[in-house]
C-alpha cells in the first residue's frame, strides 16, 4: 500500500507540480496542454451490487480513475479499516472509515469471486474537474482510516458524492425528478435497496425513529440509487450539461444468488403464530402442559436474548439510530426482573400485554414496526393469555 500511495503521490506531481524554470518552461507548457486533453484522465463511478453482510446490504459504490498515458487505472473506494470489519464492531458503532486505492483489474477481481456485479457510469467531468478529483482523492487517502463510520451519514456513496462535489466548484450538482426513496426518509430507502427479508428484519429490528427524519439528500443516495439520481442530474456552472452521459457498462456480471433463504421473517413468525394459537387450544380443551411449558421457556428465552441485545444498542452502542427503540417497550429484561422478585407474574403478564397490544394497534403508524415484528408480538401476546388462563385454573 505505501508503493501505491507514492505512485499515486508521484502522478499528482506529475499533473499539478511541473517544474517551471525558465529552461523548461517550454515542456512545462506542453506537459499542460497534453493534461487539459479530454482523454487524458477517465473518471467513473463503479456501483457494486449487494452482499449479504449487514453492511453491504446496500450494496457498495467506488470512484474508477485512469490516465493512459500513464498506464496508471485505478479504484478508490471508502472503506471501514480491516481490523474493524466485523458484526459487532459496526452495531457498536466503533468502525473507522478511509479512502484506500486498488488497481482496477484487482479491485474488480475481488467482486468477481464473490459474485458481485459491477456496473461502470461515465462522469462528464472537464480536465480540469478531474485533475482535481484525483487530487482530492489523493489527499484523502493520505488521511488514512481517519472518518467514524456511520450508515446514515458517513458512507461509501456520501463520501463519493463530497469528493465529485469538491471536485466540480464552483459548479453545482442540480438534481431533476428523484425516485419515491429519496423523496422520503432514510428507511425508506432501506426497504428499497434491502434484496434479503432477514437483512431487512435486523435493520427494522436496530433502526429506531432516527432512521425516519428526512436526512439531506447526500445521506440518502445508497449505491442503489446513486446512479439513477445521477443519471437525470446536471452540472450547472458556465454552461449546463448532465453529470453522465453514456449508458453504464457492466464490467462484472453478478453471480445468481444460489442460497437464498427460502423462508422470509414473515412466513417464519406465521408459522411460529399458528404453532402457538394450536398450543393454546390444546392447553385449553385437552389439557395439555408439557408442550406449552416447553414454547414458554424458548419464548422467554428468547425474549431475554432480544431484550439484553436492544438495551446494548440503546446504551451501549454508538451507530446511529439506536439512540432509542421502540421494540423495546416489549422486548425489555424489566418484566422478568419484577417477576422473579415479586412473583406477582400474573400483574407482570398483564402490563407486558397490555404494552404488546398497543404496539399491534400502533403497526400501521409507527414506521419501525412492521409484519414480521407484529406476528413475533402476537405470538408472545398468544402465549401470555394461555399462561393467565392456566394460572387463573
């Protein structure tokens, strides 16, 4: 990597520092002339389709950079620093980003083998915007893992947007008709970039209200719909003329998917939900007891793993969004801590149902709860009203 950098270092001399004594200013002159050409640096935007990682989910987007004459082809792309790339270390929002540079035939490799697509988009940049471009993105990587990294403001496509950004002024970026997730809040551009039910159930399940306010246009654009707000945007200094101008170029054809779960959060916590309401009828008129004790004891347990998990996020965790929760309210460790130093476990079933039973009503407009959610709840709530009756005998 510290070879890169000074190659890299070495053509940002070459472009922006010629010598400029008098006995070379004649191929200082041409040096110039030769960089102000439109073919001489290529600038690209390279959008990767997603993973199943809960920080790909959205896919990924880089900045592809060449200069021919050169021979120099390069991808910049931010990322989160290799010791940080874990589940955990990004829920508790400790992962640090930075630029870092890849030769194109490496960096597409690696999408390759995973069996991701790439899909390229020409920017219709001048020579000298791009000469800047490369530069800032030269200076950022100098920087190293210096950004803390966040999925509603610090990521790939934002960080991408802020370079071009830099790189056009003082020419702005106009934006035309955008599609229905931007006009929105950040969630909705979730529900529209997510391709896996379970990536999107963890989401619903970590972002809380946070994740509903309109956040700047910047924030929102995901790779997803980075290319699309692109594709119908301008740049408007001297003259107007549209940030891309070619049709995209697949440059790496995505691999089908051939492990998909065939079992969505929806058809699982249905199941789950017919299994109880069976159970609780079998309680009811056959007497049954084994069973039900046995679905309670994996119902609390789970509850006790989902509660400690969202009081982690709520206190412990500084990714954005979980400064606060709504599944909270009936996923919490506080109903069985009453219960087992009370005992009263019929008053703590009672007030954990009744919180259930408004959260179900409250579904249709709260934005963070949601199907899959509502089916887990009413399962509990099923289980909760089966236990009060076998008390109450």
């Amino acid at each position: 990597m510290k070879g890169l950098r000074i190659v890299i270092l070495t053509l940002a001399g070459l472009l922006f520092f010629a010598p400029m004594k008098a006995e070379e200013q004649t191929g200082a002159v041409a040096a110039t002339e030769a960089q102000l050409q439109d073919d001489y640096i290529a600038a690209s935007l390279l959008v990767i389709s997603p993973d199943r990682q809960v920080y790909s989910v959205f896919g990924h987007c880089a900045l592809r950079l060449s200069c021919p004459s050169q021979g120099m082809d390069y991808c910049f792309t931010f990322e989160t620093a290799s010791d940080t790339k874990g589940q955990l270390t990004f829920l508790r929002g400790a992962a640090r980003g930075g630029f870092l540079a890849s030769r194109t035939d490496n960096y597409l490799e690696t999408y390759r083998a995973a069996g991701r697509g790439v899909e390229q988009y020409a920017l219709n940049l001048t020579p000298e915007e791009k000469l800047r471009l490369w530069m800032t993105v030269d200076e950022e990587i100098a920087r190293g893992y210096s950004r803390h990294y966040d999925y509603l403001h610090t990521h790939c496509t934002s960080e991408i947007v802020e370079l071009v950004k830099q790189a056009l002024l003082p020419a702005t970026i106009s934006y035309g008709e955008l599609p229905a997730p931007l006009q929105g809040s950040f969630r909705d551009v979730l529900l529209y970039s997510s391709r896996h039910p379970w990536n999107t159930f963890l989401w619903q399940t970590i972002m809380g209200p946070s994740g509903d306010e309109t956040e700047p246009l910047e924030d929102k654009l995901a790779p997803a719909l980075l290319p699309i707000a692109w594709q119908g945007a301008t740049v408007d200094g001297n003259a107007s003329r549209p940030l891309i101008s070619a049709a995209p170029i697949t440059l790496v054809a995505a691999t089908p998917e051939q492990h998909a779960s065939c079992i969505s959060p929806t058809l699982l916590f249905g199941l789950f939900l017919l299994v109880s309401i069976a159970v609780a009828l079998g309680q009811e008129f056959c007497g049954w007891w084994r069973l039900p004790r046995y679905i309670d004891v994996l119902l609390i347990a789970l509850h006790s793993i989902v509660a400690i998990f969202l009081l982690w996020l709520v206190v412990c965790s500084r990714l954005e969004g979980t400064s606060w929760n709504w599944y909270l309210l009936a996923f919490n460790p506080l109903p069985q801590l009453i219960g087992i130093f009370t005992h009263q476990w019929l008053l703590v079933g009672r007030c954990l149902l009744g919180v259930i039973l408004a959260m179900l009503l409250l579904t249709p407009f709260i934005p963070q709860l949601d199907l899959p959610h509502g089916l887990l709840l009413a399962t509990l709530a099923t289980r909760l009203v089966a236990a009060e009756r076998s008390i109450k005998r």
